[in-house]
C-alpha cells in the first residue's frame, strides 16, 4: 500500500541516472488503456507504487490493498510532481480528484511487471546482462553471494540483489526486500546496464514469484537449492509453496535451469521442470542420497576448517577442488551450484578452473555462519537462518569445527510462520550443549508468548538440557559470552547481516555483530575490526549502558 511516507532507514529505490523518456500517449496505447483526462504532450521517465518513492515525471501505479486503495494517494503523487495514473476503474473515481490524467487497466498489479520493462526498456531483447535467479527456502542468499565472487574472480563486472545488499558494480546499498517489487527491480536492472554491469545474480523467493515480483524478466540461469519447512503464514501448505516456485522453471521465466538433488524436492522440481537443465548433487549431505550421487555434477567434501570449507566438484567437464569461506557441508553444496550454474550461462570450464582450482572462492557473505570473533576465545559465528533444517545444518557444521562447547543463541520472527516454532527449539537444543532463548523481531506479537513457544520445543525434546532465557538480545549475547570460554562457540542464528529489529512496527537500530563483537571485547577476548558499517567510534558508546542497541 503506497503512502506518503516511509523510514528513513529503508533504503532508497535505486534507477537509471538517464531514463528512457516516452509519451503517456504512448504508454496508453501500449496498455490498451482507457484514458480519463489529456494525455496530449506528457512525457514520463519512471513508475512507481508508493508516493514516497515517487519522483517528478513519475507514472503513479495505484493500486487496490488490503484495507485503502493506493488511488486514495493520487493527490499527493500529483504534488511530488506525478505526471499520470495507472489504475483499475475504481480507483479511476478515486484519482479523477487529482487532476492528473488517469489511464485506467484491468488489472494494474498483473501487468506491472510488463509496464515496468516497457519504461525502462529491460524485456527480453533489451541488451541486459546476463541475469541468474537462485531460488529455495536455505541457500539463496548464499548462492547468490557466492554466484557474484566466482564471477568476479573471472574478471566480470558484477551486480546483486539479494536479502542483504544490492551491489551495483562495487558500488553496496542495503536490501530493502528479498527480491523488490516489480517496478523497482526493472528499475535496478537499467541502472546496472548503465553502469556496464556483465552479469548480475537474483535471489527470487517465493512471495516474489506469487506477488509477481519478477514479471517482465527472462533469467538466462534460474537455481534450485531445496525446500524445508517454511513459510506457512504466507501459504496454506507446503504443497503451495512448493508449486509458488515452480513458475521460475518456464520458459516465460528462464532459459536454463540447474537444480540441486539433496533434497527429495529437487527431483520434483527436475520432473516439472519445462526448461533444459542439469542437476548437481553432495552425497556427503543430501537427504537423497542415490539421487544425489546420479546428479550430472557431485560435490565432494575433502576438509572443514573454521576458515572454510575445501570441496571437489566433478562433473562431465571434469574437476576442480576449492574452498568455500565459510564453514558447513552445506555452504560447499551452495558453492557447487554457484559454479554450475555459471558453467550454464556459458563460460568456459577453462576459465573457470584456472580461476578456482587450488585457489578458494573469493566472496562475502554478510551474516552467513559469519564470524565475528578472533583468534582467542569463543567463536562467535552469526547467521541469517531462521528455519528448522537451517538451524540443524548450521549447527552441525559448528559442531564439527568446534572442540568445545556449543551455544546456540536464537529468537523467532513475530506475525510470521508460527508453526515451525517448536521445531526451531527442538533442533536448537539437539544441536547445542547450551541454548539460550532471546528476541527476534516480535513485531506486534507478544516476545514473551513467542520464547515461551520456542522453550517448550526445546524442553518437549532434551527436558534434561540446559537451557537460559534473557530478554533483551543486548542482555542475551553478554551472558551467553559469559557462559563459554576459549574452544568453544556461540552460534546465533536468526539476525544474521540485519541492521535493525521490527518492534511494534519500528525498525529499531540493531546489529547482533556488532553486539557480538562488543560483548567478546568486554569479556576480556581479541577482536578483529568489522567488516559492516559502525557509525560511531566504540569510544563512544556510553559505558554506563552496555546493553545500548548499537548499529
């Protein structure tokens, strides 16, 4: 629903320095619009669904919500400098109060993906770079991530969009949402073409697919990673979500397709696949083991290391062996799809092999098994999973690269998929000496109601376990700093690379690595200088308050 104003910390909407210009007669006739005011001698360079975001020159895309209709706002989109509005016919009555000339569709959300190709000229045969979608409940953000340093590696001019950034030829903005609104992510891609991008790698959800999200956009190589438990506030079943990303597997969607057959999942997806794909698998981890190890391209784990994890992909091209930077079987799983599906976009094995082979993977994944710590003392990895079969991998990675103890440190989202809950606690007390229960994002819930949830699964499942609750998260990562010691590990999984927490509808200034990091440094343990943005110096933080929410 667009309105008048937005966060100051929700990142912009990001376009093309030089848009294409058009005339509204032509969008008109390019919509089969019915037109309701003068449309004579109006040019437009742009679209948008929320007057916040709205620039002079703008078409005004209006939109009926859950409760107001975005016509209600046509006034306020005339006054920053609107130029039109594209609406269904009841919002037509509502916008003709505007003044502005009213262009009215059928249906205004099903064609917002091809009106915003038609603006910025990004459809089919626009010249774009090479775009790859990653799709899947677990890995996309990682794959994605992982798509971009390997294409950097080769020496490609590189763009992202993912859960935690936007990177647009170096240049890093942070992610508004997982993949943006159609207008926005059309807008995204002429910026990038304009800046030189060669190739740019998508994470597409779900809701992306369902609200249509990525419309208007052919994927020259779309990436299954697996589907687990996730979700279920947005869809009835796990029968609906699977079908949701079924979509991105056709021809109007991709050209290509590499699907991952750890999971049982990945086989149906290659069954209902309408596009030629290859398929890659690490028996070392899947669920499917057989089908796993028939895949066209297997991954083989050689080593686990704190710093990484060294693996061999094999396939018809033949093998390479290298590492991925961060820990877990699974991160080596991602990176193997990374790299096949780069080899499907068509470079050359060559390339890739010299680039790789021997060498390790040079990426940053922001708040993936992130480690914050140093050298002594506890490691203290933070991460972005927030599902059951994420918190059961993660730590057992952590596990198998940790001496001592380990800590698992979590929360659960509000107003999101409560049905996973007990299940989060369960496989959160399975895999860790010490659990410790904090906030997440409780949004308009209650945080007590949701850890009491979250306690119980644990406790239905290890009664015997040792298990803290501490409310707020500033408190929860100073005593759970205080309840391990040099070999073992924290593992806080949930916040990962996020900058802030929902309360209440506020996003509340919030960094579980920088917290991390400041606990450690007041135990009395080393640590290395971030990697993220900090906006004051640590010798600025008032002593007085240590559980100060920091940035």
């Amino acid at each position: 629903m667009p309105s008048d104003a937005s966060p100051s910390n929700i990142p912009p909407v990001l376009r093309p320095d030089e848009p294409p210009v058009h005339t509204l007669d032509d969008l008109a006739g390019h919509l089969d619009a019915q037109v309701q005011g003068s449309t004579a001698g109006v040019t437009l360079t742009g679209l948008t669904l929320a007057t916040a975001d709205l620039r002079p020159g703008d078409v005004f895309v209006a939109l009926r919500g859950a409760t107001r209709h975005g016509a209600e706002f046509a006034a306020t989109a005339a006054e920053k400098g609107a130029v039109a509005v594209v609406t269904d016919v009841s919002g037509a009555e509502l916008a003709g109060a505007s003044g502005l000339p009213v262009l009215i569709v059928d249906d205004p959300r099903g064609i917002l993906g091809a009106l915003s190709a038609w603006v910025y000229r990004t459809g089919r045969d626009d010249q774009l770079p090479l775009l790859f979608a990653t799709t899947g409940t677990n890995g996309k953000t990682s794959v994605s991530h992982l798509l971009e340093g390997i294409l950097g590696q080769l020496g490609v001019v590189t763009g992202l969009s993912s859960t935690a950034e936007r990177h647009i030829a170096g240049q890093i903005i942070v992610s508004r949402l997982t993949t943006p609104e159609a207008y926005e992510m059309h807008a995204l891609l002429a910026l990038m073409r304009e800046r030189g991008v060669e190739a740019v790698a998508v994470e597409v959800s779900a809701q992306a697919l369902s609200r249509r999200r990525v419309d208007g956009i052919v994927f020259d190589v779309a990436g299954f990673t697996n589907l687990t438990h996730d979700h279920l506030d947005d869809y009835a079943d796990m029968r609906e979500y699977f079908e949701a990303k079924l979509p991105l597997f056709r021809p109007e969607r991709a050209r290509r397709a590499v699907i991952s057959l750890d999971h049982a999942s990945g086989s149906e997806v290659l069954a209902r696949c309408e596009i030629p794909a290859v398929t890659v698998g690490t028996p070392d981890i899947a669920g499917e083991g057989a089908a796993a190890a028939s895949a066209d391209w297997t991954v083989e784990i050689l080593d686990e290391r704190q710093d990484g994890t060294r693996f061999r992909l094999t396939g018809p091209a033949g093998s390479l062996t290298t590492v991925v930077p961060v820990i877990g079987r699974h991160m080596a799983a991602n990176a193997g799809l990374a790299i096949v599906m780069v080899l499907e976009a068509g470079y050359a094995w060559e390339r890739v092999h010299d680039a790789l082979d021997g060498g390790r993977i040079d990426a940053y994944l922001p708040g993936r098994t992130e480690r914050v710590s140093g050298d002594r003392g506890p490691a203290v990895y933070v991460d972005f999973g927030h599902s059951p079969d994420a918190f059961e991998k993660t730590l057992a990675a952590v596990r198998r690269v940790t001496p001592g103890k380990v800590l698992m440190l979590f929360g659960a989202d509000g107003d999101r998929d409560a049905t996973k809950r007990h299940d989060m606690g369960r496989t959160g007390v399975e895999g860790s000496d010490i659990l410790v229960v904090t906030d997440h994002h409780p949004r308009f819930e209650d945080p007590d109601s949701i850890r009491a949830v979250l306690i119980e699964g644990a406790r239905r499942a290890r009664p015997d376990a040792e298990i803290h609750e501490w409310s707020p998260p500033e408190r929860a990562i100073i005593e759970a700093v205080a309840l391990v010691g040099d070999g073992d590990a924290i593992l806080w999984a949930g916040p990962g690379h996020q900058d802030y927490r929902d309360i209440r509808g506020v996003r509340t200034p919030y960094s579980a690595r920088e917290l991390s990091r400041r606990a450690l440094r007041a135990a009395g343990w080393p640590v290395p200088e971030p990697h993220w943005p900090v906006p004051y110096p640590d010798d600025e933080t008032p002593a007085s308050d240590p559980l100060r929410p920091v940035y």
